[in-house]
C-alpha cells in the first residue's frame, strides 16, 4: 500500500499507525511518501492517472 499525503502532524505518528496495522496484516507493507504542498499538488494528478497510483492520499486544507 503506498500512501501519499501532505505532512502536517509528527511523522513518527502515522508510522506507529502504520506499523500496528502491518503487523495485524503481515502481507501488507505500508510505504509513506511526505511532500511539501506544492510539490504534493503538482505531483498527485499525474500518480491518481499512472499505474502507480497510491491505495491512499491525505491533505489537510489551511495551514499546519
């Protein structure tokens, strides 16, 4: 599962998410992908139309 989003909150936050939720489903690896609001803008469009599309994305609207 790739997940894409603007990061907003502590990073370590969203990889204890991920890692209990690995652990509970030991087939599936959770990769995150943080990007600045510009680049996560400009970059999303072209992955939600690619083959590499990720199973999730997050964004928050107003400012961090």
């Amino acid at each position: 599962m790739a997940a894409s989003g603007v990061q907003c909150g502590p990073a370590q936050d969203w990889q204890d998410i991920a890692a209990a939720y690995e652990a509970e489903h030991p087939d599936v690896k959770i990769e995150f992908q943080f990007l600045e609001n510009e680049a996560f803008k400009a970059k999303l469009p072209t992955l939600l139309q690619s083959n590499d599309a990720p199973s999730m994305f997050y964004t928050r609207a107003g400012a961090c």
